[in-house]
C-alpha cells in the first residue's frame, strides 16, 4: 500500500519562511541524514512506563530517539484493503512518513489555576408560588415535569411579570428559555380581551439559528397546551416561503423566527404587522446584536418600531458582552439587570446606571468572566498540527469506542472542515457494510456514529440530524458555531473544540452544550503548540483547563488491533509499548492518506478543506492573533491533518493573497468582491437560506464535495432602535468590533 513521503510532509515551507541558502542546505543535510536513518535497524526501547515521551525536545534529539523507526513502512492489515486498492498495493512502497518527527516542542503549560466563577442552577421555590395561571402551573409540573424553579427563573419571571424590561444573564443550561416563556404565555392569556389568532405577533423572539428556533418553538407549544386560542409559530427558513406567508396570513400570535427569515418576510409579505406587539425577545442576544445580524435586525427594528412603540424588551445570554449592553442603552427601557451570579437583581434607574451596573468598569471586570457550570470538566491537550488528525480520530474512537453511551459533539471553523472530517471519518473509521471501502479499517466499530451539521446543508437534513442527535444516546455531532448557542441536546458528555473559538464567549456556548441543568460533561480544547498561550487567555477570563496528554490520548490505538504495525503482529495489546503506539498512529494517518489519495478528486477536496481551514485561520480577532496567526502554521504539516502527502504548491500564494485582500479592509463592512467570498463563507448558516444562488450540501452528498455558500442581502439603510431612538452604525460598528469577530468564523 502506498505510504506518505515524509521529505515532503516536513518541508518547512510556511507563509513566512524563506529559507536563505545555507538554510536550505541544512535542510537538505538533515533530510539526507533523515533518509539514512529510516535504512537504520529499529531501535530498542520496550521498557518505558509511559506509551509517549511526554515532549519531543528537538529535531537532533528525536533522530537519535527515534532513530531507525520513524520511516518504516506500515500499512493497515491485508484484509483492510478492498479489490480496488489492490493495484495500490502492488505499486512500490514509498517512504512512510514520521509522524512523531520534526514537529515542535509541546511547551509546558503554565496555567494560572484561576477560581471560576459558579452559579447555582436550582432553588426550593416552586413554580406555583408566582401567582401563575392554574392551568399553566399544571402544564409545567406535568407537561414539562417541573416543580422548582432554577435560579435565573426565580430571578426573572416576577420582574417580566410586572412588565419590565431586562437584561439577563445566566450560565449555559441554567433554564433561560421558561424565563422568557412562561411571562410571556401568562401575560397573554391574561389579556382581557381575548387574543384572536388574526390579531398577528403579539410576542416576537428572535434567535440566531434554525435549530434553535424550532427549539424554542417546541417549549412555546407545550406551554400554551391549555390556552388554544393563543396560536405560536416558527419562521427559519428551510420552508416554502408560500407556505410560510399562508401561515402568517392565518395569523402567528408568539412568532419565533431567526432574523433572515423574518426580514424576507418583512421586504416580501404584506402580512405581518406589528401594531399589537407587546414583547420583544432576543434570545442569545449577544449573537443576534452583533454585526453578523446587523442588517437583518435593522430592518426588524425599523418594521418593529413603525408600527409599535410601546412594549418589553428582553436580552438574554449566558454571555452578555459590553456591546450588548450598548445596544441595550438604546432599546432598552427603564431595564432591570438580571444576573445570577449576584444572587441578587437591581432595579436600575436611570437607564446610565443600568449599564454601569450590566457592565462595570474594565478592572475586575466580573462581567467578562462567564460563569461555567460546576459539574463541567475542562481539558486542553496541545498536539502538533501533523498528528492532529490521528489526535481527533483516536480520541473519537476511545470515547465513543471503547466506552459506552457517549454523546460527542466536535467544533470545527467551517462547514468546509465539517463535510471533510464528516465524510473522512465515514470513509474509513465506519464500516456499515461487510465490504470495506477503500483505506477503511474493517474492525471499526458499529458502536460508532457520525452524523453533521452546518449551515450549508439543506434544511430539511439539518432538522433530521438536530433531531436524531436530540434524541440519540450515543453518537458523534460533527458540526460547525451554529450548535454552539441555545442548543438543548440532551445527555451530551464530551464537547470537543479541534478549531479553537474565536472568543471566550463562543468557548463558553459551545462547551455550554454539556453539563446542563446540573448533570456532568466533559470538554477537550485541541490546540497547536504555537497556540499553547491560548489557555492563559482563557485564564485570564476566569476559565480553568487541565491538561490531557496527547500520548494518553493516542494510548487508546494499543486496544485496537486493526492498527497494529507488522512487526509487532504476535504482541498482546495490553503489552504495547510507546514504538508501536507511534506505528499504530501512522498506520491510521495512512489509512487517512490512503482515502485522501485514492483519486485525484479527493486529492483537491482535501486541498479545499485544508484552504477553509487557513482562511478561517485569518479570521482569529486582532487580540487573539499573536496566539492564531497564518504565519505560524507549517504548511505541511497543516497538510498532514487533511490527508495529505504534501503541502499544496498553490496555496500558500493563494491564502497569501487572500490574506493581503482581507488586511487591506479595516471595515470588513466595505462591499468588495473579495472580501464577499470570504466573510460569505463565514456566516452563511445564519442565512435565511432562500437568498438566490443558494446552493447546498445536497442530501446524498457525495464524499469530497463540499456545498457552496449562501450569499447574503445588500446592506440597509440606517437602522432605528427601539423607541424612536436612531443609533449611528458607524460608531456602534467600532464598539462592535470586539464582538463582530465570532461572526466571521463560520
Ligand atoms: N425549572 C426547571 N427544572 C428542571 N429542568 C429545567 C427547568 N428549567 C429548565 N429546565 C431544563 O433545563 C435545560 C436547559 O434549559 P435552557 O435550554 O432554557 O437553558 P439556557 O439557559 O437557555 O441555556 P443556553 O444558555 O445554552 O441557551 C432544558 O432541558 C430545560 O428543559
């Protein structure tokens, strides 16, 4: 079976590098002296304790280390080729590349162990104590089976019940949702006179995503069980828009839409009118207030407010940011803050002090330090970029393997990287048939699943997945940020974040998708080693990782046989020392290449995936770029992590031109053609999905063909904040900066 040629994955060749001539040279010594020490016999060394040294401390060390083992040629056992790759197998084996060679030193980490800030979820108070309709009391004991209210609950429904607005804040999982929704169904169903379904939107609320709109939709309705008259509904896209508008037309009463959708029908619907509004909520409002959503939510604001001046206002975030609380300052009324971590709520007035309050002053800032759930355990392990792949599939396989009902959901940057990594690992770690596909490990478990999800795929796939996920106890969510807010997938233990996310904000809502609600989960953050800093920005906000050993992770391929290297065909798994781990780990990068380069049109589908990666890259917000900066990737070994023999010829010119284009804009907001292709990319699954030219991941999608990207609507002329109040863009674009950033990533 064809192996990787390792003078090709180690070729220093960076976006910064240019190697003078004597470097070059150097270069070609060692790899001379690199080609001559793969003929060596392999060395002894079968007596260590643990399976990997724990850090590789320079080239010359790990050539005598590791001298004579590293380019031996493995391949995955006989039986794992299919028919088709037989001709592979007789064509001459070429040198296997090292995985464990030339790659940098993992630096210690120097965590500062930092208290995090904590909540408590529940309280002993009941819902019957706040005076609620019997009937919705009822409901919520047995419909939803809950007494006792969580903390924000308790906090929140006797302030929205007396018809305040509110800014509030509580820890991912702690119950946000009821706090909006049970005011909101005892308000109405209050209202003297009765509610007509023509009467149209009464209650607005508006969330980032699809998924979570049909989320939001589903409490709603179970809610007004006993109030019929009262009729909810979803507008999210995915749906006919003709089937929507006769909906609208019949009249939506608490209308739950995400904001591309609903500006659609805004521009294109005579139907929706405003005038009996009576709440305004923005759910995950920190995202929606951003500048990913800003011209969608100019024109709802401006629909809003031409027809409607007077009515609640509530933000809600596990996560509300400094630009949230501006905007605040203008749409807000007289609000009430709403912080669990006080313990207490304020009632502010004037509305300056509300948002001194909602965000004190920089210094101990507490409101930048997000409250983490107790029962959630954090990790980082720092893996050099060549075995981030073999990383990521080995700590898959020991989770969601080896171990019993677990539920794994992985964080990429794009929906790029997400279709790679989705039909990769479908490919080869999956056997579904008795015949394995070509490079697939045959023994691979059943027990695994994968499934995906990001904005480029048809909606109706997506709501398949969200909820075979929701409902599944074991199974592996490869997806991209639009999981990563509001999301309430059940039973998750293990939140993986092989991309690191832009803020710690978009840190807290995608580990916020385990440990819910009290129970226990597990996250692991996968960084680079020139990206080990990383965790001292996360402790600067108050966010705690303990370290996992990459070689306690890659230790799990000792209890799979299928990636046994040849020579040690007779040795127990339980006796496997750290050599054979390491050939264990190349067996399975082969297997990895070995798909990637089984055809010509895998081969550019992984470039493509690997190109995603890198403009994603450049994304990174200006405060984070010393740590996630283009110029400190190995192009090749980069490579490694999509498959890839070598680092592509074309690319690097091609980001770096790219790369050129984007720093040229300090407004990213300029409409240029080229700084379209790569934001559109970025944001596309927060589209309303009906914009022309959309092209999808289709149902079927073949492996190795990624789907195209929605574009979005022109911009929209000068927004009006909630009432009467007009906000320059301008200026709120630059307070927005900070947060804009995460609206670029996906
Ligand atoms: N009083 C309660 N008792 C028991 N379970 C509750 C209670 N309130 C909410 N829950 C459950 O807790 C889970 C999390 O609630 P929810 O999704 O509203 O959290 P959230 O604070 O909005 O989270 P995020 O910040 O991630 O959006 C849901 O499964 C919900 O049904």
């Amino acid at each position: 079976m064809a192996a990787a040629d390792s003078s090709l994955s180690d070729n220093p060749r960076t976006f910064s590098r240019r190697p003078s001539a004597q470097a070059s040279r150097q270069a070609k010594a060692t790899k001379r002296k690199h080609q001559a020490s793969s003929e060596a016999p392999p060395a002894k060394r079968r007596n260590e304790t643990s399976c990997l040294p724990a850090k590789k401390t320079s080239v010359k060390e790990t050539q005598r280390t590791f001298k004579g083992n590293t380019q031996k040629t493995f391949s995955p056992k006989k039986h794992s080729v299919s028919p088709s790759d037989r001709n592979q197998e007789e064509r001459p084996c070429i040198k296997t590349s090292s995985l464990f060679k030339n790659n940098p030193d993992i630096p210690e980490l120097h965590r500062p162990v930092v208290k995090q800030v904590q909540e408590k979820v529940f309280t002993s108070a009941a819902f019957h104590e706040l005076g609620l309709h019997p009937h919705l009391i009822s409901t919520i004991n047995t419909v939803l089976k809950m007494s006792s209210m969580t903390s924000v609950q308790k906090q929140s429904i006797p302030v929205l019940l007396e018809g305040r607005d509110a800014l509030v804040r509580s820890q991912t999982g702690s119950g946000k949702t009821l706090a909006y929704c049970i005011p909101v169904v005892q308000s109405l169903q209050a209202m003297k006179s009765k509610i007509q379904r023509s009467d149209g939107p009464y209650a607005l609320v508006l969330v980032p995503t699809r998924e979570l709109a049909l989320q939001s939709f589903d409490t709603v309705q179970k809610l007004l069980k006993p109030f019929t008259w009262i009729v909810p509904g979803v507008l999210m896209g995915g749906e006919k828009r003709k089937s929507e508008k006769a909906r609208l037309r019949k009249g939506i009463n608490i209308l739950i839409s995400t904001p591309g959708r609903l500006v659609d029908h805004i521009k294109s619907t005579k139907n929706i009118h405003f005038s009996r509004l009576r709440w305004l909520v923005f759910d995950e409002a920190d995202r929606i207030l951003d500048l990913g959503f800003e011209r969608d939510i100019t024109v709802i604001l401006n629909a809003v407010n031409a027809e409607c001046q007077k009515r609640q206002n509530v933000l809600l975030s596990a996560t509300l940011t400094e630009g949230v609380t501006r905007l605040a300052d203008i749409s807000l009324h007289d609000p009430v803050s709403i912080s669990v971590l006080d313990k207490s709520h304020d009632q502010l007035n004037p509305k300056d002090k509300a948002v001194r309050e909602v965000c004190p002053p920089r210094t101990g800032d507490e409101l930048d330090n997000f409250a983490i759930p107790e029962s959630l355990e954090q990790h980082v392990t720092v893996v050099p970029s060549k075995l981030r792949l073999v990383c990521l599939a080995a700590f898959i396989l020991q989770k969601c393997k080896f171990e019993k009902d677990q539920k794994m959901v992985v964080f990429f940057s794009s929906c790029e990287l997400v279709e790679f990594h989705y039909s990769l690992f479908l490919q080869t770690l999956l056997s579904s048939s008795g015949a394995p596909a070509s490079g697939q490990l045959p023994s691979a478990s059943t027990r695994l699943k994968f499934l995906r999800l990001h904005g480029n795929m048809e909606q109706e796939e997506r709501t398949a997945v969200f909820q075979e996920f929701s409902h599944s106890r074991r199974g592996v969510l490869l997806c991209t940020d639009v999981a990563a807010r509001g999301l309430d997938l059940p039973q998750v233990t293990w939140i993986v974040q092989y991309n690191a996310p832009s803020s710690p904000a978009e840190y807290i809502h995608r580990i916020g998708r385990t440990a819910r609600i009290g129970c226990h989960g597990s996250s692991l953050l996968i960084l680079a080693p020139s990206e080990a800093e990383y965790v001292n920005s996360l402790a600067s906000h108050k966010i705690n990782v303990s370290e996992m050993k990459m070689e306690d992770i890659l230790c799990v391929l000792a209890r799979d046989d299928c990636f046994k290297g040849k020579r040690w065909g007779a040795q127990k798994s339980h006796a496997v020392g750290p050599q054979e781990i390491r050939e264990r780990a190349t067996v399975l990068q082969t297997v990895f290449e070995d798909y990637v380069h089984s055809s010509e049109r895998r081969v550019s589908w992984a470039k493509k995936a690997l190109q995603s990666f890198i403009q994603a890259y450049t994304t990174y917000p200006r405060e984070l770029k010393h740590i996630f900066h283009v110029r400190s990737l190995h192009l090749g070994h980069v490579a490694k992590s999509f498959g890839l023999r070598d680092a592509p010829r074309n690319l690097s010119a091609l980001t770096r031109k790219k790369r050129k284009a984007h720093l040229k804009r300090p407004d990213l907001h300029k409409k240029t053609q080229s700084k379209h292709s790569l934001t559109e990319i970025l944001r596309s699954e927060y589209s309303s999905g009906i914009e022309p030219g959309v092209a999808k991941v289709k149902k079927q999608n073949a492996p190795g063909e990624p789907g195209s990207r929605p574009l979005r609507p022109s911009l929209q002329p000068t927004p009006c904040f909630g009432h009467g109040k007009t906000l320059k863009w301008r200026k709120t674009q630059k307070a927005l900066q900070q947060d804009s950033k995460t609206s670029q990533k996906v």
